[in-house]
C-alpha cells in the first residue's frame, strides 16, 4: 500500500523544519531538507513560503508560540517583575530547540506578534515609562537576552572558558582568577544570566512623573 503523504500546508511545513532543525542545526535546515522530509520538491514548498527567510520567521514565530509562554503582563504586576519573568521565558524558549537562539536572531522583526508587543508596551507606559523608553527597555532586554543565549548555546560543550593558557604559570594571580572562573561556572549558566539580567533591568527605571 502507498505510504500517504501528509497535507502539505503551512503548520505541516514549519513542523518539518522544526524536525530537521532539531537534527541538523540551523545551518543544515534548508529548503530542499524539509522538502525531502515531506515526501515533496521543493518548489512546492514555495506555494507556502515565498522564501527561506519567510519560512525561518515562521518556525521562530512557533517556537515562540509553544514556549515563549509568558509574554504578557499580570494586571497588578510591577514593570520590573515582568521584564525579568518576560526574559526568562525567552531565555527558556531558545534552549528548547536546537540553535534557538541564532535561529530568533536571524528572523529579527520579521515573527513580531502585535497584540503582545502593544500589551507589554502599554504596561510600562502605566508605570511611568514613556512610549520610546517602553520600547527601549524591551529592545536592551531582548537583545541582553538573545545575546546570552546565543553564547551560551555555542560554547564549546557548554562551559564556560577558564582562565588557562600559555600565561597562567606567568601572570601573577592567574590561579586565583582561574578559581573564580571555576567557581562562576559552577554556578551553572541560568545564574549567570540572572546576574546580568538583574543588573540590566535594575538600570531601567522610569522617568519622573
């Protein structure tokens, strides 16, 4: 009996690029993959997706769907509660895939959701922030965020890098600095963040009413 094809539509698409993202990286998820996933060539892939960019915001933008799950305020929440809250779930979403964080990197402003993006802006504009200060605040956080994630996603096995090399026998105090990286790696990467997010979000206070 003929194996059946599955529907060849938009979720079905971005399922099969999750699989193959999740299996070769970001930098093995072409077009012509997914395609051969499906059982199709590849331009029939283009009735979808006009383009590789297009169907890469699309699989960012489900990524952020399933596990970006707390993008939006409380009613009573203080601004800062939900900025860190906001970064952690993002934090969160990246790791659950494979080269998560390049992937929402490289899609940019091209997988925005409107709704939750006025939602968060007015929040902050209810305690105080200005419109652009709102918006500022998301975009350090955001970037904070991404750009951690993106680091620690590409270290080598995930550690951090000590403070070794051909000087450590050389440099006065090169193993007490080594110990500390050692100690700081030890913490493990999610405290890490926390540290510099806290910091981050500490400085962004709202302007005098």
């Amino acid at each position: 009996m003929p194996r059946t094809r599955p529907r060849l539509d938009r979720p079905t698409i971005v399922a099969a690029a999750l699989e193959t993202l999740d299996e070769r990286g970001l930098d093995g998820l072409s077009s012509h993959g997914v395609a051969r996933r499906l059982g199709v060539q590849q331009p029939a892939l283009y009735h979808h997706f006009r383009n590789k960019a297009e169907l890469l915001a699309a699989v960012a933008a489900e990524v952020l769907d399933r596990e970006h799950t707390e993008r939006l305020p409380e009613p009573d929440e203080s601004w800062d509660a939900f900025l860190l809250r906001n970064a952690r779930s993002l934090r969160r979403a990246m790791l659950a895939v494979r080269d998560g964080a390049r992937l929402i990197a490289s899609t940019g402003p091209r997988a925005p959701n409107l709704a939750n993006s006025v939602a968060q802006v007015a929040h902050l504009e209810a305690q105080g922030f200005t419109g652009p200060d709102a918006v500022l605040a998301f975009i350090a956080v955001s970037r904070y965020t991404i750009g951690a994630t993106l680091e620690e996603q590409s270290a080598p096995g995930g550690q951090a890098v000590l403070a070794d090399g051909a000087d450590a026998d050389v440099v006065e105090g090169a193993d007490h600095l080594a110990d500390v990286v050692r100690a700081v790696a030890g913490l493990g990467p999610e405290h890490e963040f926390d540290v510099g997010l806290t910091a981050l979000v500490r400085g962004l206070t709202p302007p005098s009413r």
